[in-house]
C-alpha cells in the first residue's frame, strides 16, 4: 500500500464521520484484516472501491454526505462507542462463523440481520430492525449487557473454531 493509498483510506473515513473502530470494521468486513498494514494491493482497492460507494463518487461535498450510521447517540441511549464495539463483535462472530445460517432462499442473514437477532435474544428487546436505526431503542445498560452477551458468543465461537483447528 503507498502513502497515497493510505492517506486515501484515512481521509474518506474521515469524510463519513467514521472513527479508528469503524474504520477497521469497515476493512474487517471488506477483506477479513484488521489493519491497513496487513493489505494487500488488491485489498488496499476494495477498501477504497467500498468507501467511494459510501461517499457516493470520490468528492462528494459536505452538504450531501448522509452518514447515517454515525450519527451521535440520544441522551441515556447506547453510546456511539458501544455501537461501535457491538459492531466490531459481530463483525467478528460473522468471521468465526463456518456455518452461516441461511434465509429460505439460501442468502445468508446479513450482519444487520444478525445483530437484530442478537438484540431480540439477549436483551428480549423485540423494537429493534435491522436498517439504519437498529440501536435507536436500546438503552446505555442494555447496551452494556448486549456487549457482554456478543463478547461471550464470540469466546464460544473461538473455542470452536480452535477445537475444529486442533481436530484437522
């Protein structure tokens, strides 16, 4: 990856409002590393192809940018970095995942789908839809909870994975 490349990646997430989490979120989902330092050239032109398509062309002006996922946190509600860490957790669950479960019409449930799911199963919160708005209903304790139940389903997918590993 060049300096440009690198400034690029850095400078559109900046653009979309994205912080260091959501940034590497984003790289996770395109390409399954972590860091830009870990990309290879290919990858290193996913990222930025993926950040164009959310800036809607390479100098999209201020005014018409729509970041919706990032907007700031209602007062008593999830904090935009606890989203952010439920994001990161179920970014990595969808990683772990060797079986992803499947609609009737064999697409796999998108990682919005699955984050419904997880707040309906661990919160018993049956507001939340997957979209644009999906933590609009959870409170900041729920949130905490929420975390806590993502961090113990990926615990339980990592010693998975690592028995399947250990096992072949």
């Amino acid at each position: 990856m060049t300096d440009a490349q690198r400034k690029t990646i850095f400078g559109m997430c900046k653009s979309l409002g994205m912080n260091d989490d959501d940034r590497r979120a984003l790289i996770c989902s395109v390409t399954g590393k972590e860091s830009t330092k870990e990309l290879t050239d290919k990858e290193t032109e996913a990222v930025i192809g993926e950040l164009r398509k959310r800036c809607g062309g390479v100098n999209v002006p201020p005014e018409k940018r729509n970041p919706k996922a990032y907007k700031p946190a209602a007062p008593g509600m999830m904090t935009t970095e606890q989203q952010s860490l439920a994001w990161r957790l179920m970014y990595r669950l969808q990683e772990l995942d060797e079986k992803p479960m499947l609609h009737e019409n064999g697409k796999p449930y998108t990682v919005g789908e699955r984050m419904t799911g997880a707040i309906r199963t661990i919160l018993g919160n049956n507001m939340a839809q997957p979209g644009g708005e999906i933590f609009a209903r959870v409170h900041f304790d729920e949130g905490a909870r929420l975390i806590e139940g993502l961090k113990r389903y990926v615990r339980s997918a990592e010693a998975k994975h690592k028995k399947t590993k250990t096992e072949e």
